[in-house]
C-alpha cells in the first residue's frame, strides 16, 4: 500500500487525460495520471481526428504533429468531410478554405488503439507519474480536497494506492466517469446521448481521395445517420449513431438497420459488394455536448467525454476531449499560482470551455434536430451545394478556434439558408 500527497491527479489517460497531461508537464507541474487498462488498449470510436485535435498539438509541440503526421502506416490524412442529404445529395465540405498553407492535413483517422497508445507514449514521466492498471474506487471529499483510492494489478503485482489531500482531481475517465458521477452529480440524459455501433470494413470503395469522412443521413438511420471514415491500409471504419431518446422509443436495432441498410440501399450497397467484415460490430454510448452541463465544483475538473463533450452532429469527441484538456491545466496553473481550488474559482474553467465552443455545439445541435426532417435537411445540402458562401462558412467552422468568433450570430445563418 502507498499512500501519496501529489496534489494534482487525473483519472484517464485517453485523449482528455493525455492533453491535461502534456501541457501539465510543459508548465513543470508534477502530476499523477491514472488509468484501468494496461495500454495497447482498443476504445470504440468513429476514429476520426479533426481540426481541433492538431490545433492542440501545435499549442503544445509542432514535433508531436509531425511525429504523427510521418506514421503514414498508422494515421491517415483527412483533407475534408462529405455530407450527404437523406436524397443522395451531396456536399464537399474542405476542413481549410486555403491549403496552400499547410504543412500537414487539417484532420487525421487512426484507430484509437493506435493513436490513444502514440498520444500516452509522450507523456513526460519526469512530471507525470503514470499508473497503468489502476482502477479508481473510492472517492472521498472533505473540506481540504479529495481523497482517493486505486487498486492496482499490473504485471503480476497488486497494489492499493491512497491519494490524500488531493487539490485538483480531473475526470478524464469517459462515459462512465466515476468522478463526473460522484463529485458532478452527472447522470445520462437520453435527449443528449447517443448510442453509436462501430464495424472495421476491407474492401469499400469508392473512398475520396482526400480521404474524406463522410457522414451520410440515410432514409432508413434516420434521425441517426451513418458513417464511412477510411483509414490506413485501405480499411474503412463503418458505423452508425442515433439519439438513445429514440431507439428507446421506436425499439430500433442499430446494428440490424446498418447491416441491412449496407445490403440494401441503393446509394451505398454498390461500395460493399466486396467488402469483408473484420471482427464484431462494436457498440458504445456517446454523451453529447447539446446541453450546457458544468464542468467543475470543489477541487475537481471534468474533461471530454466525462464531462458530455462530444459535437451532437458530427459525433466526434476527440477534439473537445485534448481541447478540454489544454484549458483545464491552464486553469490548474492558475490555480496552483494563486492557491485557490474552489468551485467558486473553477467555474472560469467552465466559461474558457463554453466561450469557445458553446456556439459551435449548438449549432451542431441545430443541425442534429434538421435530421427528423428529411426534406428540410435536403434543402439546407441543396442550398449549400449551390451557394459557394454557405460552404466556405461551414469550412470556416473546422479552422483555427479563432475564426470561430464571426460565427456566433443566429441571424448570420439564416440569411444564408434562407436568401439567395
């Protein structure tokens, strides 16, 4: 049993986990970062890498984005998204307006078996003190912090760790974060959660050679939509999502509706005719970001998917995670610098998070609500197919955060989806 006083520790070393993390150690402040697997480990997900995520990598280091960007093998550029309206048109959606610029790709799809294991590898063990194989199982907070209590069993030994007095405890640990639920009274919200299926395909064609992901709103997934995301090696990752609000109610089998929409649509089934299924359809749950939650209290923080992050149209989560992950050791440095860990103070973590991308995800969630109608959402594609502004603006949302401030204005997007 050891029984320790680092003052900083984070539960999960995925993406959220890992960015708090790195610029943690940039700063030089020591830390204990946390988690149950023993890495190599798989988590199921659409795999897609967006803007955001190499946005945080150049806040960190330009070499960590080049070290990914040369694992051709591994990480395979992604120039763009595809869009596709429950009527079979489609719009090209570049993730830059101007690429002349650009070193690297704007976007990345890797398995998250490989890149969840490239991002834990860099973490800088002269400040993290990492603990592989260590589940959180008790927490305790009292007037001075938190403690907590982790067992682990890694490479043959067990052991029984106590963290005590711990001032700020980030929760980076997922869906089912044990800190969210116990510190941030979290609780599944099937108006703002997803339930997602994930499936490894050889053999699709027709992929963009941009390697574009496409997101396609078919008639029969509807109001979910389905997903085609290359990846290297000329695989694909296949999936589909729908709001768990509604596979309750209308009792629908993801998985069956994929399989027979994959043999059955007349868009799609061409692309499969010889393709091959590697290994099971996966499913897991997403908690999306479509409802402002808070994100802090008394001496904890809470990160991506723990704190319901992910972008309720497009259902990628790994950009919010590391972007919630910069923010959040950023506020811990002023923390630390001014020797406050109230929840009083930690709310202007909440409101760095919320200023940035609180426009973003409600206009993602807007875009969600347009999939319950069919004919409105083929109109906003067709609209956005014939008006060249319209697309550079929805372009425009996949850049630098900065350029995010020109977009926060309601009226802005109906003159462009209602005027010619």
């Amino acid at each position: 049993m050891t029984n320790t006083q680092n003052s900083i520790v984070i539960i999960g070393a995925g993406p959220a986990g890992c960015a708090t993390s790195l610029f943690l150690s940039k700063a030089k402040i020591h830390h204990t970062i946390i988690d149950k697997a023993i890495f190599p480990r798989d988590k199921v997900c659409g795999d897609a890498l967006s803007g955001k995520v190499v946005y945080v990598f150049k806040q960190l280091d330009e070499k960590i984005l080049h070290h990914f960007a040369e694992k051709n093998e591994q990480f395979l550029p992604s120039w763009g998204v595809k869009f596709v309206a429950p009527n079979g048109k489609a719009i090209d959606i570049p993730f830059k307006s101007d690429m002349s610029q650009e070193a690297h790709a704007p976007g990345f799809i890797s398995k998250r078996m490989d890149f969840d294991y490239e991002l834990f590898k860099q973490l800088d063990r002269n400040y993290a003190n990492v603990l592989e194989g260590t589940l959180l199982t008790e927490i305790k907070p009292h007037a001075t912090g938190i403690d907590i209590i982790c067992e682990q069993d890694y490479l043959g030994k067990k052991e029984t760790h106590h963290f005590n007095n711990i001032q700020m405890l980030v929760g980076a640990e997922g869906d089912r974060s044990m800190v969210g639920k116990q510190l941030g009274k979290t609780k599944k919200e099937n108006l703002h959660y997803c339930a997602g299926i994930r499936a490894y395909y050889e053999g699709v064609t027709d992929l963009h050679p941009q390697n574009y992901i496409e997101l396609h709103f078919l008639e029969e997934l509807l109001p979910g939509y389905f997903w085609i995301f290359p990846l290297p090696g000329g695989k694909a990752n296949i999936g589909a999502g729908m709001l768990s609000d509604t596979v309750s109610k209308k009792k629908v089998n993801l998985k069956a509706d994929m399989l027979r929409a994959i043999a059955n649509n007349p868009k799609i089934k061409h692309r499969f005719a010889n393709a091959k299924l590697e290994g099971k359809i996966e499913g897991w749950g997403l908690p999306l970001g479509s409802k402002k939650r808070s994100l802090s209290g008394d001496n904890y923080l809470l990160t991506g998917d723990a704190g319901s992050l992910i972008d309720p149209f497009t259902g990628e989560g790994i950009g919010n995670a590391m972007y919630s992950g910069m923010l959040a050791a950023a506020h811990i440095q002023k923390c630390i610098s001014e020797s406050k860990f109230g929840s009083d103070f930690n709310l202007a973590y909440d409101d760095a998070f919320y200023s940035r991308q609180w426009d973003e995800l409600k206009l993602s969630h807007t875009m969600q609500k347009l999939c319950k109608y069919p004919w409105l959402f083929n109109y906003v594609v067709n609209k956005a197919h014939k008006n060249k502004t319209l697309r550079d603006t929805i372009s425009c949302m996949f850049e630098d955060l900065d350029m995010r401030a020109k977009l926060r204005s309601p009226s802005f997007y109906l003159k462009l989806l209602w005027n010619d």
